[in-house]
C-alpha cells in the first residue's frame, strides 16, 4: 500500500493527545464516606466500574475514528501493474484506403471505425491521428469530431511503414501508445519492423463479411478502324459466382451501349465499338462488393493528323513515306544537309535513318525532343562507328552498340508483350517471314527486345520514358542489307513507332502516380493551365515547352471523373483521372502479418483495458467509511452505555 499525501500521516503523533485526557480522566482522588450517604456505597461501586468500561470504549473508537479519518487524507491506494506507462503518448492509425469500403456486421468498415472512435474515445484522451491522408497532431476527440465525420476514404494506399515512421519522428521523453485499425488488406510483416520495442501497439482488424468483388481495371484501343474505335475495357473478379453483372458504356454522362457479363476466369475483356471522334466519359459495371472500383473514366482525342520527320538519304526513306500516308501522318524526309532545326520541335515522331555520323547540335536537339514528349527512331548506318553511337544514345538510357558484324542473321521472335504490338496480333505466331539482315552491329541493353534474332540478341529495342520511347535498331534496313522492307512486320513497326499515347491512345491517369502528361498550347509567361470538372478544380505543376505544356498532377485531384485541361475559359484537352486498384482484392488480407502484437476487438477494449492496467487502485474512500462507523459508534456507546 502507498500513500499520495505520505506527510499527513505525520498527524498520526496527535492520537497521543486523547490518550493522555483519558489517562488524566482514570486519576484516582482520595474517597470519604458520610453517614447520611452510606446507604449509596454498593450503588456507586458499580456505577464506577461502568464509567471505566465506558470511558475505555471511547478512547479506542476515537483512537480508530482519528486514525481512519488521518490515513483518509493522505490517500492510501495499491499501485496499478503498468503504473510506470501511464504518462505513454497515445497514437491512433486509421486506414482509411477504399478496401475498407467494404461491409462488415455494423456496415462499412472505415464509417464503424469512425462512430466508435467518436462513441467511445474519453473527451479528457489527447492523442494524435494518423490516416493515409491527413494528420492531427496533439488533438483530443471533441476537436476533430466534424474531420472524422467528413472523413473521405484516400486514393493513397495503406503504408503502415511510412505511418509509423511519422510517429517516431516525433520526439518525446514519453514511451507510445500506438492503435492501428485496419483490415490489414495488403499488409506485409516486415511492415511493421519499424515499430519500437519500448512502445505499446495494439491492432484492431475490422473483418469484411462480403469479399467477392469485381474491378474495372483498364480500357485500352483494342483496334483502329477506319471509321470507328475498337475498345478493349479489362475487368478482374475476386471471389467466386459472378453471374449477369451489368456494365454501361457512357460518353459525356449519355449512356451508349450496355450488356450483361459472366465471369468464366477471373479475368475478362469486353469490347466495345464507338465512333472515331471525341471520346470523354466511363465505363462502369454494378456487384455487391467495393464501389470505388465500379468505374473507370477515360478520355480519347478526336484523332489527329502525327508529325513525322525522317532525316536521312532520300532514296533510303521511300519506304517510310509508303507507311507514313497522308490521311494520317504529315510526313517528310530531309536530308542532314538540308535539315530545318526549327522544325523539330514541332514533330510527335523523327526518324535517323542510317546517318553515318550525328552532329553535336542535333544530338542536343533530339535530346530535348525526347524529354518534351517525341518519339525517337534510331537506324544505324553500315559506315557508324559503334563508339560514337554510344555516346549518343547514352542520353535516353542504358544502351551499347558492339561492333559491326558481318554474316547473315535472322530476325525469328517477336516480343507479343511490348506495348508496340498490344493492339497488332490476334494471337501469337510463330511461323512468318523471318527477315534477315547482312551486318549488323551487337545491342546490348536491359530493357526487353521488340524483335530478336535468332541467337536471342536484339534486332529492335527500346528505351521507354515517362512520356515517349527512343526505338534502337541493330542494323541498317535498306534492301541492299535487309529485306526488313519486304516483311509484314515493317508497317505495325514503324506505324506505331510513330504515335504518341497521349495523341492517339487512352487518357486515363492514375490518381497517385508522378506520370507527367503533355498538351499542345502556346502559353504567356503569365497565362497557366487549370484541371478542373463541375466540382473540382486545381492548378498543376507545370513547365513550358515552347509549343506545349508539361504537367504533373502529384495526389490530385481528390476523387477520380473526367477533367477538362482550361487556359483560362478555352478547353485545351479532355482528361480523366482514376483511381489506382491496389485495393480491390479483399482476400489479399493478411492479419498474419501482426500476430506478435496485440489484437483488440473495438476500441471501447483498447481504452478500457488501458484504464484498468494503468490506474491505481485508490482506498481512502473505505477509510473514510471506517471513519463515519467508528463515528457512529462512538454516538451509540454514548447514548446505550451507562
């Protein structure tokens, strides 16, 4: 037992002081017995003997009711068994990512988190909340009760690493009370290493009941035609017993095809067939599982006519002016000597066809083009020279040439998985023209093969960018090294080559990703692009580049739709933004994960099994109960006792 006010039990010395007015009571007097009185003497005996008794009760109930009432007030109580953590600093972690949209028992798993968090957390409790989007630093529940309420789920995976690495930032003489709540979907072991042994965790893991679900996971261009887009949109099914889901068609909020699906896999493409125009609305489908997957927003440019210059011998290049028709493309070749610098810039693709040496100036020229959005083709000349070829593809990537080789080669394997030949082949072959090439030079490069020749070095490949491609051949293709002319392979090759995603393909930006985007537009020094719909609107990082804009869009925006691109009141662009499926998959829980913690079922028992273990057994009341007996009884000895 221990004390909170030890110096009050220094009163203790006073209990001496009715001891010794009782002891001065007891004193004997000297006794004389008069005649008319003797008849009294056995009567006052025994009225003696009672007064004593009397007198001796209430010493020792004074005694008692001085002494109960003394350790009353110096707060007598049992120290709790984690006494010494009570002053630890209190952390709540909330996932609040799209896989706890899913339903529980009391419903949607982040909304029961937040009404038990504001039902059951003290109003005295400080703390700080974590989720994946926003902090709160030294809050208490009555502070942030309107933000838990407006609490959005976030595009931004749940990252327990990165969470608790916030909280150790955060320096403290005090150890740490630290409660995650999550469904743990996703959740990795070696996330929670960062955890400090001296600290308290305790995990609540929220259970969805319901974790069949289907995502809407990409719509590409499935084929071109001449007239009309094929479209390609990719659903995953997680779970089992996926019959009639309905999916929709929608461009600009108009609903313009809609059919029933099954799921024989758990993958499946349904195509769609719209006009050859101006694309910007969804596709989304109705289950029973997570909503924020059920759509997928996407934009398609009205197609436009490709820039391409080809620079090189003009008897070399015929070829190209066959691939590259006028219906499509604004094509031209030049050669080096007669090459217009200022017309770069303005080109989506630029082809080197077999330059025997590659000027400084236009090295520097084609490096900037590649970093604004172009494409870049590389076609070495029989007369190169392999080290000055390395010195200037060394500025898109990781690329060597080795030396020219003589001696006939086969191109026998084609890379059906490179984005350059997604939309080509039906399916995979493996028996075509085999083209061959007379001298070729060696590649070697990390990046996959697009072709290959029979001894498994590259033919073709590339070095992708964040907005174009640099495509690498290994030898000429002229007809008197090559019959690459003749093969079917030669027109999806360099058609594609040609295109630019952002000019021709799909727009659909993932909410998260650092993945910049191009435009076309002649800005001011003063003028900016805003991204904005009918309820959002906010201004991108962006750079100029002369004739277009680069962009990045960082978390923006908040929630996923179609978007215009505006300068000022003028449309520049549709785009669209989604978010990323990382969530989708419910029975990628994984509570396993964090076994050796703590696992509470609610935060009620969190908050309630801390105030058990962590508060003091107090005792002072019963001493002051013994107080007001002993008091009582002191009345009743001397009302009874005679």
């Amino acid at each position: 037992m221990q004390f909170k006010h030890p110096e009050i039990l220094y009163f203790l010395f006073l209990l001496v002081i009715p001891i010794l007015v009782h002891l001065f009571q007891l004193r004997r007097f000297k006794k004389e017995y008069f005649t008319n009185v003797q008849f009294l003497k056995e009567l006052s005996i025994q009225t003696r003997k009672s007064s004593t008794i009397k007198k001796w009760l209430l010493l020792f109930t004074r005694l008692l009711l001085l002494t109960f009432l003394i350790l009353a007030f110096a707060q007598p109580f049992f120290s709790a068994k984690d006494s010494k953590k009570s002053g630890n600093e209190m952390y709540i972690i909330l996932d609040n990512s799209f896989s706890m949209q899913a339903k529980g028992k009391q419903g949607e798993l982040l909304k029961r988190a937040v009404q038990d968090l504001l039902e059951h957390t003290p109003q005295t409790q400080n703390f700080s909340l974590l989720t994946n989007s926003d902090n709160y630093w030294n809050t208490d529940i009555k502070s942030i009760q309107k933000d838990l309420q407006d609490l959005k789920y976030s595009a931004a995976p749940f990252q327990l690493d990165n969470l608790i690495a916030k909280v150790n930032a955060r320096k403290s003489a005090f150890n740490k009370d630290i409660i995650v709540i999550t469904d743990a979907v996703g959740l990795e072991a070696n996330q929670t290493k960062s955890f400090r042994k001296e600290d308290n965790i305790y995990f609540i893991l929220p259970e969805a009941e319901q974790k069949n679900n289907i995502a809407v996971d990409s719509v590409y261009i499935q084929q071109t035609l001449d007239s009309f887009y094929e479209i390609g949109v990719k659903l995953s099914a997680n779970g089992d017993d996926f019959k009639d889901i309905p999916i929709a068609l929608f461009n600009k909020n108009k609903l313009i095809a809609k059919t029933l699906i099954n799921f024989e896999t758990n993958t499946k493409t349904i195509n769609f067939t719209i006009p050859k125009e101006d694309f910007h609305g969804y596709v989304s489908i109705t289950d029973k599982g997570l909503a924020y997957d059920n759509t997928y927003y996407f934009s398609i440019s009205k197609p436009s006519k490709t820039n391409v210059i080809s620079i090189g011998d003009t008897d070399k290049s015929n070829f190209l002016g066959r691939i590259y028709t006028s219906d499509e493309f604004n094509y031209t070749n030049y050669p080096l000597a007669n090459l217009d610098y200022n017309l770069l810039e303005k080109q989506d693709a630029i082809v080197l066809n077999e330059l025997k040496d590659i000027p400084q100036a236009l090295q520097t020229t084609l490096k900037s083009f590649v970093t604004k959005g172009g494409n870049l083709v590389v076609i070495p000349a029989q007369e190169s020279n392999a080290t000055a070829l390395n010195s200037f593809v060394a500025n898109f990537g990781a690329l060597q040439f080795k030396a020219l080789t003589i001696g006939e080669r086969k191109v026998t394997k084609i890379n059906f998985n490179h984005p350059l030949f997604s939309t080509v082949f039906e399916k995979k072959i493996d028996n075509f023209q085999y083209p061959t090439t007379k001298a070729s030079f060696g590649l070697s490069s990390t990046t996959p093969s697009v072709l290959t020749y029979d001894d498994q070095s590259a033919f073709l490949t590339s070095l992708p960018g964040d907005l174009s491609s640099v495509y690498v051949f290994a030898a000429p293709i002229n007809k008197a090294n090559s019959n690459f002319q003749n093969s079917p392979l030669i027109v999806p090759t360099f058609y594609n080559m040609a295109q630019s995603s952002q000019k021709t393909g799909v727009n659909a930006i993932i909410i998260g990703e650092s993945q910049p985007f191009i435009v076309d537009a002649l800005l001011s020094k003063d003028e900016i692009l805003t991204v904005k719909n009918a309820t959002e609107s906010f201004i991108p990082v962006q750079q100029l580049l002369n004739t277009k804009v680069k962009m990045t869009f960082g978390d923006n925006p908040s929630e996923a739709g179609n978007f215009g691109i505006f300068n000022g009141g003028n449309l520049v662009q549709n785009i669209s933004f989604n978010y990323n499926r990382t969530e989708s998959n419910l029975s990628l829980a994984n509570p396993d994960a964090v076994a050796q913690y703590k696992e509470i079922d609610d935060i009620e028992t969190v908050f309630n099994t801390i105030q058990i273990d962590r508060t003091d057994t107090q005792i002072w009341k019963w001493f002051v109960i013994l107080a007001l007996l002993f008091l009582a009884l002191e009345l009743l000895i001397q009302k009874f006792v005679k």
